[in-house]
C-alpha cells in the first residue's frame, strides 16, 4: 500500500542514493522530493499526489515524500514551498483554491500566487458533487431548495476549500436560499461532520464525497459539472434538477518556488507530465472522474492567469467579500 507516514519518511529521507548511470535524472534529483500538499490526507489533492508520487517512483526511479500541511485555506503550505529552497526539491501540489481563488477572498496573503513560484504543470480537473446526510429529508435538489427556504439560515454546508466553497455559495445565491457555512482546514474533516449531521450538505469534489454515496452513508442530490459523471450516471447535474446554469469545476496543478533553475524546472515538468499520463496513476483518475489535464510550464502560466479572473467574478457575483 503506497503511504508516507512519518516512519516511511524517515526512511525515504535517508534513501538519498546515486541514481543509475544514463538515467534523466543522474545529476537531478539526487535526494527524494518533497511533495507539500495543502489540505489533509485522504482529500483528492492528497490522492492525486500519492498516485502522482508513486507514479514518479516507479517510472522515473525517483524517491517522493508526501508532506501535508493542512489548515488556513492553504496559506500554510503555500508559504512553505514560497520559503523553500529554490532546488526543485520543494513542489506544491495544489489546486484553484491556492492559485486562483485566494487571492480574491482574502484582502492579503502571505504569498504571492504568481511571484512566488516557478508553474511546472497542471495535473488534472473535474467536477463536484453535491451531499446531504441522510437524516435531511430532501431526496432532490429541489427538495432540498424547498427545506431551506422553509427555514433560512438553519441548514448548514461546509467546506474544507475554496472550490467547495465558492460552490455552496454559488449555490445559495442562484437557488435564493439562506444557508449556514462552516469552514474546515479540509473536505474530509467537513465529510466527518457531515456523516455525523452536525452539518447538513456539502458541494466536495467527487473522489472525496462519491466513496460515502456508494456506501450509503451520503446521499448524493446532483453533480456540479455540465454534464453526469460517468461514476454516478444515475445523479443528475445540480443544472438539470433545477438551477439553471449552475456550474462549477476544480483543477489541480504543481509549482515549484521561484528561482528554481529552468533545468530543474524542465526536468520536473516531464517527470509530472509523464507520471501524470502513466499506468501507475491512472487508478487515480479512473476511480475519482478527475480528468487527466497536463500542459507546459508557460502554458498553466497562463491557464492560471486565466483561472484567476475566472474565479474572481464568481466569487464577485456570489456576493463574497474579502476577509
């Protein structure tokens, strides 16, 4: 079972050993990379990078250590890869939430999403899907819609990242109903409370929230792309079981800190690219309905550049102000 808890770490740590003769990475990496990861284990930006990380293991025989560091909307872990050495041996794997939404929900950061890091590649995008526990009498989103304009602001939705935010709140603001929005550091913390009605819905990304559809513990109301998931055909899109244009996605990508080497960069780049495309990880996209999405360095500059004024006029629209 690929895992990295702190034993393994230790013992990845010390496996600093010379690559193979005539291998790409001969002279880079000659030590294991760290892969920080903003939210805890278990989330889908946790899973991709353990699929992504085994992937690089087995394919480019070079040694991955997942580091989680969860909690403050991904302020902690994104300071730490700013503050890292600029190696390449420091890499964010990250999502929106970061690198596109952040910087419109808080009135300051304590990193820049753009002069702080070196992009190496997007990873992969999908849609959301929309959670109730089973105890809320609502088995339609118009249901649901109903019960919470029965009585404003007592049902409550929780989030654990900007995207699952931004999609409780585009919620609220195109079905016209008032809800109550608990934060969490991560969607599975939120899916635990979830699970014990201390909250009432979720809108998570599918790898999070599918797993406790399919077990029964969840009850699945809609999904948040434009078209069904192939993983759920029998859930509708929150669009087509109600709210007209309701849409919202989510993307994952990995930087490096500014001033890495272009070398190093180019390397990074080709290995996260290729094990993104391998065998190894596409358990991961396959099982999860994440989309396999790579591009160069120069062209997630821009799809960033992109996202982020994207991301700005719906959280505008969504009457959200900066904290």
């Amino acid at each position: 079972m690929y895992g990295f808890r702190k034993p393994l770490a230790i013992a990845a740590w010390a496996m600093c050993l010379a690559l193979p003769a005539g291998s790409a990475w001969a002279e880079f990496p000659d030590k294991p990379v760290r892969f920080v990861v903003p939210f805890a284990a278990g989330s889908a930006t946790d899973q991709l990078a353990r699929a992504i990380g085994q992937a690089m293991t087995v394919d480019s025989k070079v040694t991955v250590v997942v580091d989680n560091k969860p909690g403050a909307n991904g302020f902690i872990a994104a300071s730490d890869v700013a503050k890292a050495a600029p190696d390449g041996y420091t890499v964010l794997i990250t999502t929106n939430t970061t690198h596109a939404a952040n910087e419109h929900l808080f009135k300051k950061l304590p990193y820049d999403p753009v002069k702080d890091y070196a992009p190496l590649t997007a990873l992969g995008r999908g849609g959301q899907i929309m959670v109730v526990n089973p105890q809320v009498p609502a088995k339609t989103v118009g249901e649901f819609i109903a019960l919470a304009r029965k009585e404003p602001g007592k049902l409550s939705f929780g989030s654990g990242s900007s995207s699952s935010r931004i999609a409780g709140e585009l919620f609220q603001q195109m079905a016209h109903v008032q809800l109550l929005h608990v934060p969490y550091k991560s969607n599975p913390l939120a899916i635990t409370d979830l699970l014990g009605n201390q909250i009432q819905m979720m809108i998570t990304d599918t790898a999070t929230g599918l797993p406790q559809v399919k077990t029964g513990k969840l009850r699945a109301l809609g999904v948040s792309g434009k078209a069904r998931s192939p993983l759920a055909p029998e859930v509708p899109t929150i669009d087509e079981a109600g709210v007209k244009g309701y849409e919202m996605s989510y993307w994952f990508a990995a930087y490096a800190p500014a001033g890495t080497p272009p070398a190093v960069v180019t390397k990074l780049s080709q290995a996260l690219v290729k094990a993104a495309k391998s065998e190894t990880a596409s358990q991961f996209y396959k099982t999860t309905g994440t989309e396999v999405f790579t591009s160069s360095p120069a062209e997630l500059a821009k799809f960033q550049s992109q996202e982020s004024e994207k991301w700005g006029r719906i959280i505008k629209s969504a009457g959200i102000q900066p904290e």
